[in-house]
C-alpha cells in the first residue's frame, strides 16, 4: 500500500507508467491477432479432428486401434505440455529435425487438444442411448451412416459446453509458446518489460488482455449453447 501510495501521489512516475502502458498496448495486441489468435484457432481445429479420430478408435472393436489412442491420450496426458512442446522445439533437432517456432506450438498444442478433447467427445457419443443406434439400424443404415447421421450431431450439442471450455482454456496456455520463442501475445509483454523492468505493469497489461478475449469468447459460448437448446425438447 505505501509503494501504491507513493506513486499516486508523484504525477511524474504516473504519467510514466501510463505512458508505458499505451505505447505498449499496440505491440500486444499485434502480438495477439497475428500470432496467438491465429494459433489459438488452427490448433483447436486440427486438436478438434485429431479428438475424434482418437475417440472413434477407443469405441472401436478394433484392439490395436483402442490401444494407441489409450496410449496416445495417457502420454499426452501424463507428461506437462511445456515439457511436450520443449521436445518438439528444442530436442527434435538433436535428430536432425528443425521445425520452426510457430510450427512447434501447432504440433503441440493440436496434440494435447487433441488427447483431451477426445474423452469429451468420447464421453458424449456413449451418453447417447443405444436406442438410438438401434433406431439408425431398423431403417437400413450402416454403422458409418449411424454415427455420421444421427449420434454425432447429438454428441455434439452434448459436447459444446466442455468443448468451448478447453477452447478458452487453449487460448491462455498459448502463452507458452513464449517459451520457444513465438511472438504471441505474453511474449510482446515479456520483450517490451525487458526492456523498461515495467514487469508488474506488462503483465497485468498482458493478463487484462488475456481476460478479455476469454469474456468474448465466453459470451460467443453463451450464444451458442441458447441456440443449440432451442432444439432440445423441454
């Protein structure tokens, strides 16, 4: 409180930090549209389709199909994602395999979506009721048909809200990526306070955009789910 209080009270380092905190503003948001949406997005896509796929081979009567995806997901799972994207990054070239930055973070990223948005989808195709398959049976229709046609557009209305979770909870954890050297977002923050050693300024700067980006996809999230409950029966 005395520090708070002094710097309130000296119009000069006042106006400093202020300074500072708009000067910096342009250079995070930059940041943010350029790299960490846009990673955000596509790794929450390929995470998405990889999800399913990993899903689809646990329910399958296949053994060798439901033993990699369980131990696909129990590595993923198992191991800290820092640590997962630090051996894409950082350990892959001991082998001879460079991969950039950017590129890294979507590998992944799209990897740990991918392994736990799969029990999600997982979970929400076997809270359908057989009766439901039975029904796809009765009328002709092939196992693919089924599922395609009448289980998974129930699984995913089941699956939204879980779903949107792990999207808003992805777009926090790209700040990770700062740590193998793509400029998102918390990285911009990281530069810039290097620079000044205006860290606590930077990073609350950096974590108001961070909570704002995550309200507006909460409130897209809203919207979606009133409009998928339309279509349930009350």
């Amino acid at each position: 409180m005395f520090l708070l209080s002094n710097i309130f009270n000296d119009p000069e380092r006042m106006n400093q930090l202020v300074s500072i905190a708009q000067t910096s503003l342009y250079p995070m948001i930059e940041g943010a549209i350029k790299n960490t949406i846009p990673l955000t997005l596509i790794t929450f896509v390929l995470g998405l389709i990889l999800a399913v796929l990993t899903a689809l081979a646990r329910l399958s009567s296949i053994k060798i199909f439901q033993i990699i995806a369980r131990v696909y997901v129990s590595i993923i799972r198992g191991t800290p994602l820092l640590v997962q994207l630090f051996i894409i990054f950082y350990g892959l070239p001991n082998l001879g395999v460079t991969i950039s930055p950017f590129i890294s973070a979507i590998i992944g990223f799209s990897l740990s979506v991918g392994a736990y948005a799969s029990e999600i989808i997982r979970a929400s195709i076997l809270s359908i009721p057989k009766g439901q398959w039975e029904a796809g049976y009765s009328i002709g229709m092939t196992y693919t048909q089924a599922l395609k046609r009448i289980i998974l557009p129930q699984a995913a209305r089941v699956s939204i809200p879980p779903l949107s979770n792990t999207f808003i909870s992805l777009l926090k954890d790209t700040s990770l990526a700062s740590l193998i050297l793509v400029t998102e977002l918390f990285r911009k923050a990281q530069e810039i306070a290097a620079k000044n050693y205006e860290f606590l300024l930077l990073y609350i700067e950096a974590a108001a955009l961070y909570w704002i980006l995550c309200t507006i996809l909460s409130f897209i999230q809203g919207s979606i789910e009133d409009k998928l409950n339309r279509y349930v029966a009350k």
